[in-house]
C-alpha cells in the first residue's frame, strides 16, 4: 500500500472513531508500528491530524458556544446515560455542587428525594429540584447569563466560597492530557477554576466528543480531575492515560 493510501485510511478512520491507536492501524493495515508513527508524524506536519501518546486524534475545531437550548437536546441520550452514573455517587448528607452544564442538569431528573445539600449557579439545575423536599438548594445568585441560564460575577464567587463543597459534578467543551480541562465561557470557567480547588472530590461529565478536545479557558489541569464519567462506547487514548496516572474512569450503563 502506497503511503498517500495509508494516508487516507488513517484519516478515514479518524472520521468514523474520533481516535486511533498506532497498533490498532498498524495491524489492520498490515505494516509495522514504525510505518504507521511515520505516516502520523507526517499528518500533524500537515495539520491533518493530532497525534497522542500510542496514537492520533482528529484535529480539534473551535466549539461554538451554542445556546443552551441547543445544548441540551445534543447528544442527549449520552447525557443522560452519564447523570444516570453520577448520581450513584451522590451519598445522604453530602454537600455537592452542580454547574450550570447541560450534561449536569440530566441529574436532576436521577436524584432521589435524600437529605442533600445542593449548591448551584444554575437556574434550571435548581428549580428542577423544587419539587424534592428533602434536599436542600443553595443558589449562588449574581449577574443572571442568558446565554448559559445561570448566576455569575463577584456575587456568585462571593457565595462559593463561603461553603463547604464534598463533591463537584461538572462538564466543559474538552479535556486534553496536556493543558486540562476547558470551557468556552469565561465567565463559567472562572467560577469551576474556583471550585475545583476548594471541592473534596471533582467529578468530569464528558462524553465522547470532549476526550482530547480544547476550548478556549483552560480551567483546571487533567490531574485535577478525581473522578470522570463517560458513556459505554467512549473509546480514546486520553481514557488511558489519566487512568494510569490516577483519575478513577467510570463509564455509563446504556
């Protein structure tokens, strides 16, 4: 097979999985390791491709900062598959808090009606537990964003830092090995920045199209993340490499 044939298989690939693995393309095509790392330092050269350790990624476009009713309605049965496995690690009595993400307001609809501290800067997070007497909302209040239907600014930060947090259950635009954990919002990725630091325990929502992705804030690095939830079917080299270097990898039961 001649190299431009390689080429086009490798980035076909990539369209169909997002991500490959250097002994996985080696085999199916029937060369060495060697020609295949080759073949990938020659794509990057390119700006075809984005290798990873053991294997390549596709390039990662700008995310758009969709409106969140948009947001919501996207990949929704991953998110709903990964609030499912979230809340499993909610305990009685826990304090957590929930951001203003369209994968973490799925939880809402998982919570059983438990004695629960439930802080939040998300409008829709808190209302739709109004009608679960046992727990406890706290909203953090502030400059109201339209855009991410949440509570923002000095007053928002004001109120995070005054509590407690057991356990931070968040999302983002992506997460790459190398800078972290990002967010298109800045004013969002502030407010996380904040709470990652202060939380016992940080828990990443993110399906498959935000392993090895970037935005544009960096909010926290990949060892920051405790705990990352993913879907089933989530099949990427960064899963690997925070596993190994710690981060405890759940995965969603569809």
């Amino acid at each position: 097979m001649l190299p431009a044939e390689r080429h086009r298989e490798i980035i076909s690939q990539l369209d169909q999985k997002g991500s490959i693995r250097t002994i996985d393309i080696a085999k199916s095509l029937n060369v060495t390791d060697e020609t295949i790392r080759r073949d990938l330092e020659k794509l990057e050269k390119d700006g075809l491709i984005q290798r990873t350790h053991g294997g390549a990624v596709q390039i990662q476009r700008p995310v758009k900062d969709w409106p969140f009713e948009d947001r919501v309605i996207q990949n929704i049965d991953l998110k709903k598959e990964i609030a499912r496995e979230a809340v499993n690690l909610i305990k009685p009595n826990d304090r957590i808090f929930v951001d203003a993400s369209s994968t973490a307001l799925q939880m809402a609809q998982y919570l059983w009606n438990i004695n629960l501290t439930v802080l939040t800067n998300s409008h829709l997070f808190a209302t739709a537990l109004f009608e679960k007497p046992n727990i406890e909302v706290l909203m953090t209040g502030g400059r109201f964003d339209p855009q991410s239907k949440s509570y923002v600014g000095p007053a928002a930060m004001a109120t995070i830092r005054r509590y407690r947090i057991d356990k931070f259950f968040f999302s983002g635009n992506g997460i790459d090995v190398d800078r972290g954990v990002s967010e298109i919002n800045e004013s969002q990725a502030y407010i996380k920045e904040t709470i990652i630091r202060r939380t016992g325990t940080s828990i990443f929502l993110a399906d498959q199209s935000k392993l090895g992705a970037a935005s544009s804030y960096f909010f926290a690095s990949a060892q920051e993340v405790d705990v990352l939830i993913t879907n089933t079917e989530a099949d990427h080299p960064i899963l690997e490499t925070l596993k190994a270097e710690g981060t405890d990898i759940k995965r969603s039961q569809s």
